[in-house]
C-alpha cells in the first residue's frame, strides 16, 4: 500500500510538515473534498504523477506525495513568500512601478505572490503586446486567491497575475515585461517570450461557466488597476482570433501566423502548441470596459464616515452583545472584510464587535491593508487603511 509525506502550505508560503500517511487517509481527504456541501477542491500534480493537491477554502494547501516519489525536503521545497508591493510603505506613497520608456511592471495595491522571478526577457520584443485569459478551474471567493496561488507557484505554472471576480483581489507573481509560465511552447517558439509583452492572467473560475456573469467591471478597481497596466504597454483592445468559445464543445483557431504577427486578447483556447479551452464563452465587451474619467470618483458608491465608524469600534464592543453605534456606516466596512476572507458572513450585522474588530485588524496588518504591525494594528479604522478597503470594494470615505 502506497504511503505519503503530507504537508501544509499557508498562505504565507510557510509550511508544516505533517509526516508519513497511509494511502486510506488520502482516499478520505479526496472523499471530503468530493462532497457536494464542500467548496475543497482536489488538484492532480502535473508534473508528478501520484502527487496532489487540496485546494482548501481557509487558504491552506494540502500536499500529498507518494514516499516513494521523493524525499520530504522535496516535497517542502524552498520557501517563497507572499507580500507588499511596498512593505512598509504609507497609501499614500504606493506607486505603479514601471520601466523607462515601457509601461506598467508591477501593479501597486496588489498581493505579491512568490520571489518576484518568474522568467526572463521577451524573444521577439519587436512584435506586437498581447494578453492571454486563463481560468484557474477552480472556487472563487475566501482565500481562493492563496491557495491557488501557491499551487501555481508549487508546480512551476505561474503567470503574471492572478484575479479573483467576486473579491476583485489581484495578485502578480513577476514584472509584466518578463515572461510567465502558464503557456506551453509550441515546438521550439517560446509562447510564454512572443511579443513585446505577453501578460498571463489567471481569473479564479470555471471555463464551463463564464466568470463575467453577473460581474460589472466598473465598481471593480482592482481590475481597472490591471487594464490600466495593460494599456500602458498599448495592448490593442481587440481580439484578433475572435472571442474565446464556449467550454466544452467550442472549437477555436490556433493560428501561428496570427498568434505571431498580431497585438491584443487572446483566451488559452487560442494559443498554438496549447490543448486547453479556458477561458470559456467570457463577455469580451464587460471584461475591456474601464471607468470613464468623466465619471466622478466615487459616484454612486455608498459614502462611509470614517467618524462614525471609529465611534463604533470605540463604543460597540463594550456595549451590549449586538450593539449598533452607526449600522449604516459599519455595514459596508464589513462587507469589505467579509470578501477579504477576514470575517465570517454571520458576523456582518452593522455592529463593530469584536469580530469585526479583530478582522479590521487582520486587515490593517495585510498586504493590501498597509502592513501596520503591533500596536498600529489595533482594529480602530484609520484614514489610510479605510480609503484603501473602500477603493477596493466600492465605498467612499467621508470625514
């Protein structure tokens, strides 16, 4: 009977070592994750067969290999970490980092994911800048994003950013101007090096069913911050092979003459030397429209009074179980920490308790809330930390 090295991967890329386990407790790990009532999901390794992967909802990553496949250090593998763009750095001095006389590299206000390297310079840089859609065939939502995530970073398949639709979350993995790894080459011609970009987005879906169903790109920042790094490299707003096709059953062109000499969209169902049908039948028109400049910031967005909320982390937790200080100001804050995965659902009633204290907390000392540390991250909402969670989840912050 076959026995495994069992492991956990955190969010953080750390990781625990769970020892030697039978073959019957695997079967009973697939078993749980098969369940209908359960969002777990059960990922094969690609390039180990035997190996697999539990995506988990918490974030955490269950690691199974066969003993005889490899050694437990190898299957812990070195560490690779999850940060800031600007570890340390206050909201207001976050910045787009870019290249002389390029576009966008790394996007401000996202999660870095991995050590930043994730390939090399462009082989034809001289041909026209594209983008390729992928979806992850997996949930989307909680802390989805880590997990897969440290998949992709596990079995060597990273691209450039990952996108969760139901939190507008991003994550990117190396600097857009480099190659990614989520491509296969097509004989000797490097697809992951054509053009003079080739930006891969991973979106935290199914290909069967769209992920821009229901989903309205305009009250989502996180995703405007991706098309406007797309459009500082002049990646050219058309789809030269056509929209990508329904999954299962579509058939699209791998055209290597198109996917050489053309700038613009392409889905994975389109890139020569590739067998995949992601993204699906996806809404092209929803997924390029920006935010009209002449749309004022912050129109038809629910205003927040950062006073009013502060009043309540002050007075709710002392007051009775329950107690409701400013509901209507408190319930939008924790909106936002429920689709960070930093609250739980039954804890958004417009009381600032505890609950949403302590996940106010975890946020002031995430990434995307400002890596505040020890007594700075004492869950009281400040200026630069609300305008942040409202600019990523759609509310304005009033005085």
């Amino acid at each position: 009977m076959t026995s495994f090295h069992a492991a956990v991967i955190h969010p953080d890329q750390s990781r625990t070592y769970c020892g030697i386990v039978g073959q019957q407790h695997v079967r009973a790990a697939r078993a749980i994750a098969a369940c209908p009532w359960t969002p777990r999901q059960v990922v094969e390794h690609p390039h180990h067969p035997g190996s697999l992967f539990i995506l988990r909802e918490d974030g955490d990553l269950d690691c199974y290999r066969p003993v005889h496949a490899s050694q437990a250090s190898t299957l812990l593998g070195h560490r690779r970490t999850a940060q800031a763009v600007d570890p340390g750095a206050s909201d207001a001095a976050a910045a787009t980092s870019t290249t002389r006389n390029a576009g966008t590299t790394w996007l401000a206000g996202v999660i870095r994911f991995g050590d930043g390297v994730i390939g090399g310079p462009m082989d034809t840089p001289g041909n026209p800048p594209r983008v390729v859609h992928h979806t992850t065939e997996s949930p989307a939502g909680g802390k989805y994003l880590e997990s897969v995530a440290s998949y992709l970073i596990r079995v060597a398949s990273e691209p450039h950013l990952i996108y969760c639709p139901v939190t507008d979350r991003v994550g990117q993995f190396g600097p857009l101007h480099h190659s990614a790894r989520a491509l296969r080459n097509d004989g000797l011609r490097r697809t992951n090096r054509e053009g003079r970009v080739c930006v891969q987005i991973e979106v935290l879906g199914y290909a069967a069913r769209p992920w821009t169903d229901g989903w309205h790109p305009k009250t989502k920042p996180g995703w405007q911050r991706i098309l406007a790094a797309l459009h500082s490299w002049d990646v050219p707003d058309a789809w030269p092979a056509g929209p990508p096709v329904p999954y299962p059953g579509g058939t699209a062109p791998r055209s290597r003459s198109l996917w050489q000499s053309r700038g613009g969209h392409f889905g994975h169902c389109h890139i020569p030397g590739n067998d995949h049908g992601d993204p699906g039948a996806i809404n092209t028109g929803k997924l390029l429209t920006k935010k009209t400049a002449s749309r004022p910031e912050g129109e038809n967005r629910p205003p927040v009074s950062l006073a009013r909320v502060v009043k309540a982390a002050k007075k709710d937790p002392a007051g009775p179980d329950g107690h409701r200080t400013h509901p209507a100001d408190v319930r939008p804050v924790e909106d936002a920490l429920v689709a960070e995965g930093l609250l739980e659902p039954r804890y958004a009633d417009g009381s600032f308790g505890t609950m949403t204290t302590k996940a106010y907390a975890a946020w002031q000392r995430s990434a995307a809330g400002g890596s505040y540390r020890g007594a700075a991250a004492d869950g009281i909402p400040g200026r630069g930390s609300l305008v942040r969670l409202g600019d990523r989840h759609g509310f304005t912050v009033i005085a």
